[in-house]
C-alpha cells in the first residue's frame, strides 16, 4: 500500500478524491486481485492503480443523473416533472452561496424569506398576499391546520383523491389535527349538501381539484362561486386546492378545461393552493395565494418552520415568475409550456432531422407519429400528438437497459414491442446527443 501510494499518478488522484478515498479504493483492488489470484502470483502496480481509478470513478458517480426524457410524459414525477428555464437554473446557482435570504439590505436587519416571491405571486394571480412552502402537500396541510385544526373540513367524496406517494387527501385532513365531513356523492355534489354540513364545528370548505382522473356522465358539482358565497354566509374559510399551477388559460390554447388560479381566486376562494413544479414550470414548492388576513394566520403557524422553502428554490421560482410577466415570453423560455405548446410540425421536423446521426446498419429506425401526454396528475386522459423513433429489429428490454445504463441515461418506453423515444420531451438541442446515445446502446446490444 505504501508502494501504490508513494507511485507519482496517485497525486492527481488523492487532489480530485482525498487521500482517505483513495486509499478506500487501492484496498479494493488489491483485495480483487488477490482474489482473482487465489493470493499468489504477480500484481502489476499500474493494472491496480488503473482498477483503483475505475473504483473511483464508479464511487463519485452521483445518483441523481442528468437524464434525456423521450418518454412522451412531460411532467415525469419519477424525472422530476419540470425542467427548470435557463434563468432558473442560473438563480439557483447565485442563491448557493451567501444571500440575502432573512436579511433586509435596507435596515439591516432580519427579514423574511417568505418576502422574496409573494409580491410577484400577487402581481400575477391578483391575490392580495401569498406565501410559499417546499411543496403543495405541505400548503395544503398548512392551511387545514391553521383554518380548521381540531374543527370539521368539509370535502365533496367526489374529491377524496390519492395522488402520487399515496398521498390521500383523507388522511392530510385528519394528520393536521382536523375532522373530514364528506359531503354529497363521488358523482354529484351540490352546493346544498354543503349547506347541509355546515355547523358550529365547520372550520373549512376545501375544494379539490380531482387532476389525475376524470368523473365523466351523470356528474354535477358546485362552481367555485358558488362555495365562496356559501362559505362567506356562514363565515367559514373556503380554500381551492388547484394543484398544478396553471395561471391562465391563455398559456394553454387548445387544451381541455383546467382550473386556474386566477380563476378561482376571482372566483371568490379565500386561499388557492398550487405546485410550482408542474403546469407553472418551477422547482418543486407549494405555492398558497389569497385574503391577507387568511395568509397572515399561516405565516404565524408553527408548522410553516417544519414546510420551510430553501433559498436556491426561493430564487428558481422568482426568476420563473418573472418570465411570465410577459405571457410570450414564458411561452419561449419555460421547457414545459414550450414542450406542450410545441406543433406537432416542428416534433416531427425536429425527428427528421435528427435521425440521421442514428448510426445502426441493418436496423429500421422509422419516426412515427404517436401521442405524448402532460403527465404530473394534469389533464388526464388528454393526448398530445407527437413524433418519435421507433427502433424495429433489436430487443427492446435489453436496449431499454443499455440506454438507462449510459454516462448521461435515454429514458423511452416500448410500445408494441418496440423500444420508441418520443422526440416532444426531449429538449430542443438534445436531439444529436440522444441520437448517438442510441446508436451506442444499439451497437452494444448487437454485438452480446
């Protein structure tokens, strides 16, 4: 061990890794070599400084990779649902070190971080106040906390939904201190069966927006109008829990009806709640938007400590806001609203043309129209049309494994047993680099 330390390439390795590291790994590989000797014969310093190396390398290899989504699911909640815009990703890079995340530059003394996008959030949502928390589970649970800890919160049993992480509304109503009443059936809720619940033990009416099913046929339910007057007559606080974050409809022409935060909020809703890494694009974090009075009560909450956001979040989600200041712009600059907006023209085009730099002699690689969808629980059942690469003639299982297995993993689905990358997911840019991933994982898979 003394040698192998002492050999002039381990310097390099101990100023990238640290001596301890290194040393982790020289062991390793003289242990294997011995094994693989039955502890006799000749070990050659420089194959173990190699394999040590190798060792190294595998160790320092994040878990969190970089990966290229051809999935044809937008918002890929296993991806991590949206991709951050560039001015985004250049925020979080600025807020990593020291910032001015509790401190006012005018005073200097302590503020709060809290401060940083409510202003913004109310600007384009037109609430009058607005705070943010690390995600939509925890807006949610803050707000039947403060609103109705150890009271009554009204819900449709239409709306009792289990979302991802069997996350069940049920089950955040009564671990925040508080009493589910249902009300009305799965498929027809009126505003009078909510008339009906409300009593001195009413502390909320909490909507829910039911986003990755559809209730189809013999359905009714109240608009938001209508439970905003009902609350307001008994006195009872009303919250809308929207969940994807979409502002306005305007963002999304052409696509199927979806609840909007300004919609609800002008709809009368004391509190919408929403996720900033959905339809809005952003870094995970839960937005709630709403009264001043109703947003003050949840800042003086203890739990909100517990559901605090992180300062690099904090500055993602300004820069994001900021886009959409000018709606066009967002539209541009956003990856998920530019990936939803994108014609089926310019997918197909983008496949084309890329198609080419799939080197793989002897196999058929065809680009076929097929249907991507929003993903992260919004507009189920809603297709859109896409463009991918079908790859005939090969194993899809074991190319679905080689294309996961690379530097930087391609991420398809197979579909008729076909390994397919939908080209509608993968970023503008991308296309050459996942081309000859492909052609790698195609080779390798050939030649087994």
């Amino acid at each position: 061990m003394d040698s192998l330390l002492a050999d002039p390439g381990v310097d390099a390795l101990v100023d990238r890794y640290g001596r301890e590291t290194v040393k982790r790994s020289l062991r390793t590989a003289v242990d294997r070599a011995r094994r693989a000797t039955d502890g006799k014969g000749a070990r050659d310093p420089a194959s173990l400084l190699a394999a040590a190396e190798d060792d190294l390398v595998a160790r320092a290899r994040p878990s969190l990779a970089s990966v290229i989504n051809g999935t044809g699911v937008v918002l890929h909640t296993n991806l991590g649902r949206a991709p951050l815009a560039p001015e985004a990703i250049a925020a979080q890079t600025r807020a990593a070190g020291y910032g001015n995340v509790e401190l006012s530059l005018e005073t200097g003394a302590r503020g709060s971080r809290y401060d940083h996008c409510a202003e913004l959030i109310c600007e384009l949502t037109g609430a009058e106040a607005a705070v943010v928390t690390n995600n939509n589970a925890a807006a949610v649970s803050l707000v039947v906390n403060e609103l109705a800890r150890e009271r009554e919160v009204l819900v449709s049993r239409g709306e009792l939904v289990e979302i991802g992480g069997t996350f069940r509304i049920p089950d955040v109503i009564t671990r925040s201190g508080s009493r589910l009443r249902e009300v009305g059936t799965t498929n027809r809720t009126r505003v009078g069966d909510y008339a009906s619940a409300l009593g001195a033990e009413s502390g909320l009416i909490l909507r829910v927006h039911p986003s990755n099913y559809r209730v189809e046929g013999f359905v009714e339910r109240p608009t938001v109008e209508d439970l905003a007057a009902l609350a307001a007559s008994a006195n009872v606080a009303f919250a809308h829990d929207v969940g994807s974050g979409l502002l306005s409809k305007e963002l999304l022409p052409g696509f199927p009806d979806e609840p909007t935060v300004r919609g609800s909020l002008r709809g009368g809703a004391g509190l919408v709640t929403f996720s900033g890494d959905k339809l809005l694009g952003g870094p995970q974090a839960g937005i709630i938007a709403g009264a001043s009075d109703l947003v003050k009560r949840l800042k003086g909450n203890p739990l909100l400590r517990a559901f605090r956001v992180d300062k690099t979040t904090l500055a993602a989600l300004e820069a994001t806001l900021m886009l959409y200041r000018d709606p066009e712009l967002a539209s541009r600059r956003i990856p998920t609203l530019r990936m939803l907006r994108e014609s089926l023209v310019s997918v197909e085009s983008r496949a084309r043309t890329a198609l080419p730099y799939v080197s793989a002699a002897g196999v058929e690689i065809e680009v076929a129209r097929t249907g991507a969808v929003v993903g992260g629980g919004a507009f189920p059942g809603f297709e859109l049309e896409s463009a991918a690469w079908v790859v005939k003639g090969v194993d899809p299982e074991p190319l679905a494994l080689a294309a996961r297995r690379q530097a930087r993993p391609l991420l398809g689905r197979i579909v008729d047993g076909a390994f397919t990358i939908d080209l509608r997911t993968i970023a503008a840019g991308d296309e050459t680099e996942a081309a000859r991933i492909l052609s790698a994982c195609i080779g390798a898979v050939r030649d087994e």
